[in-house]
C-alpha cells in the first residue's frame, strides 16, 4: 500500500510540474522538454543519439524536437564528417539568448515547488531513485538480451 501512495504522489507532482512548467515556456515560445534539451546545448554541439540517451528519452522523440526547435530558429544540425549517418545539434544565437529566459523560468519553477521543502534531502532521495531505476532497468535488458 504504502508504493502505491508513493508512485501516485510522484506521478501527481510530476503531472503539475510538467503543467506548470509548460505554462510558464509557453510565455517565451517553448514546449516541456525542449527547455532541458537547449540547456543541455550550451556546452556546445552534440549527437541526437547522445541527446536523447542524456535526457533519457528515445531518439525519435529528440528527431520531432530538433525539428521543431530548428524551425524556430534555436537549433541548427550538421552531418558528422566521420560518420555520416550521425548528426550534431547545436544552439544558434537565438537559442544562446534564451537561455537567461529557461534559467529563469526553472529557478521560479523550482521556488514555487519546493517551498517549504530541504533541497539537498530531495535532491540526494530522487538521485537514488533515479539510480534504482535506471540499475533496474539495465538489468532488465541485460537479462532480454
């Protein structure tokens, strides 16, 4: 009984955050997802294989965000020299300019959700979560293959 109330509350705080968070991108022209994957660029360009491995998603979905982050004008792509099949994302100077916007919009995100709420206790337990899940899922496909 007591996981059930625990996967229900973080997939209900999961849900409102998404929420909110759309709300608030959608005031600088952005969807859920392509704030982190334009954070993620600033380091400088990166595969669509990597992309979606870092952000933990599967490649198509990063293909339909460059897509639509390039036809805004926030991304550009280019063919690796190396090997052709793979291709390289990275920030224009749109792109570069609302990164302040996204930095912003997560510290308000991040002050509204957790007030009231120990930071570094909640990072450290989701950060085991994270582990748990992503050992167990490794383990998971290590035993399909």
């Amino acid at each position: 009984m007591e996981q059930e109330r625990v996967t229900s509350a973080l997939l209900h705080a999961a849900r409102v955050y998404r929420a909110r968070s759309a709300r608030l991108l959608a005031r600088i022209g952005l969807h859920p997802g392509q704030d982190a994957l334009l954070m993620l660029l600033q380091d400088g360009p990166i595969t669509m294989g990597r992309a979606a491995e870092l952000l933990a998603i599967q490649p198509p979905t990063v293909t339909k965000m460059v897509s639509r982050l390039a036809a805004a004008g926030l991304v550009r792509t280019e063919v690796m020299d190396r090997d052709r099949r793979k291709v390289a994302v990275s920030l224009t100077e749109a792109a570069r300019e609302r990164i302040a916007d996204i930095d912003s919009i997560w510290r308000v995100l991040e002050e509204e959700a957790l007030r009231d709420v120990e930071r570094e206790p909640l990072k450290a337990s989701l950060g085991v979560v994270v582990r748990n899940l992503t050992e167990n899922g490794n383990e998971q496909a290590s035993r399909q293959q």
